[in-house]
C-alpha cells in the first residue's frame, strides 16, 4: 500500500522512499535510483544509504518542507540529495554550496535540467563569499565532514536563516572528534548548538544508514 510521508513530494512504501518527479523534468535516473511509476505518478527513488536526508525521513524526524521554500545546502557534493529537494521545491530553490570542482562538474550537469538548482562554488567556511548570490533561507541544511562544521553551520544560521527557519546539520562524529565515542560527541554538539542560541527541535542518530551521524533539527 502506498503512503504518503508529511512532506509533499514524498513518498513512503514500507521502508522505501520516493520523491514524485514533476512533470517538467524527464523521468530518467540520476543517479543510478530506480524509477517507478504509479498511476500518472513517476517516483525517484531515494535511498537512506546514499542520502542522510532520506535516513533522517526514515528514523520520523521532524522535518518539515514546503514546495516554496528557499533552502541553503552546505556541502552539495555531487547532488544527489539536492536532487530530491529539486523535486520537492516545486516552486522554491536549493542553493547548492560545494567546494570541489570535480564535484561541481557532475552537479552542474544536473542543474542544466533542475533549474530550480543554483549551484555555487565555494567554500563554506567563508558565508560572506556568496552573499551576493543566497537570500535569507527557511532551511539551511548541512552535511559537511570537517572537524568544524558546527562552527560552518552556526556561521551560515546566523548569516542566512530566517527568522522562523530552521537548521539541519548532519553530524559526523568521527570528523569532530576520532578519540571519542559518537554519543559524547552528538551531546557535544547539542551543546554547542545551545550555546549559540539555538533551540534544539529534534535529533535522531542515523544508524544503520549513516554509521555514526545523527541529524539535529535546530531554530535559532
């Protein structure tokens, strides 16, 4: 039986997700997911292995998205999260923020369809170098593996998040701290995250998908 999750766009078969393809976008595969179709429906589907989002979907964290929404992506890669979010903001836009160019390259590509995609290269430890290019967002979404990357996601909340936005940042704990068990680090992070003023909505650990992450939902 096919269950629709509570964001618009996506759907939910068991332990499957899809996103619904609109119709402006050619129904072929990006990146190696299989294709469905459902009625007059065309699904994508999303893989929680491949994406930490689809994980966070999977383990019902509060997560809400709006076909409207302006969403800042830290740390895009090749796009194959973004471009799930590129069918669910329907009438919205991802800003798309990568370092490597050898990862733009294939992200480019995409946005030659997608063009609710704005790629940018650049890095996001330094928010100010793109300022000129992102508006204020309701989402900034992060997925950077770095030692810092509370501190890129806090600079980038402060900069960008909208008054009533939310944050989501994928934790790594093996990029903030090897020496430390991935509990002591998530209740590291939450506190960092307090520290600066936010209020944390949610947060989930990403196992079995994403050994040793977890998601935290923040407002500011």
């Amino acid at each position: 039986m096919m269950t629709k999750v509570q964001i618009d766009g996506v759907v939910g078969e068991g332990n499957r997700l899809f996103t619904v393809v609109p119709s402006r976008y050619s129904a072929e595969s990006i990146y190696g997911e299989k294709i469905i179709r459902k009625g007059n429906k065309i699904l994508r589907g999303w893989n929680p292995y491949r994406s930490k989002l689809a994980a966070s979907l999977l383990k019902d964290v509060s997560l809400t998205i709006s076909s409207k929404n302006i969403v800042l992506y830290l740390g895009a890669a090749t796009g194959t999260t973004v471009s799930h979010l590129s069918d669910i903001l329907t009438e919205g836009t991802v800003y798309a923020v990568e370092v490597s160019s050898f990862a733009m390259q294939k992200l480019l590509k995409l946005c030659k369809e997608r063009t609710n995609i704005v790629p940018i290269l650049a890095n996001a430890s330094h928010p100010e170098k793109y300022q000129h290019l992102v508006p204020t967002a309701d989402i900034v979404y992060q997925d950077i593996a770095q030692r810092n990357q509370v501190d890129i996601f806090i600079e980038n909340c402060n900069r960008y998040l909208k008054e009533n936005g939310y944050g989501v940042i994928m934790v790594k704990a093996r990029s903030v701290d090897v020496t430390s068990k991935p509990n002591k680090v998530y209740e590291k992070v939450k506190q960092q995250l307090q520290e600066h003023g936010c209020k944390i909505i949610d947060y989930k650990k990403l196992d079995p998908y994403a050994r040793d992450h977890s998601v935290i939902v923040v407002t500011g």
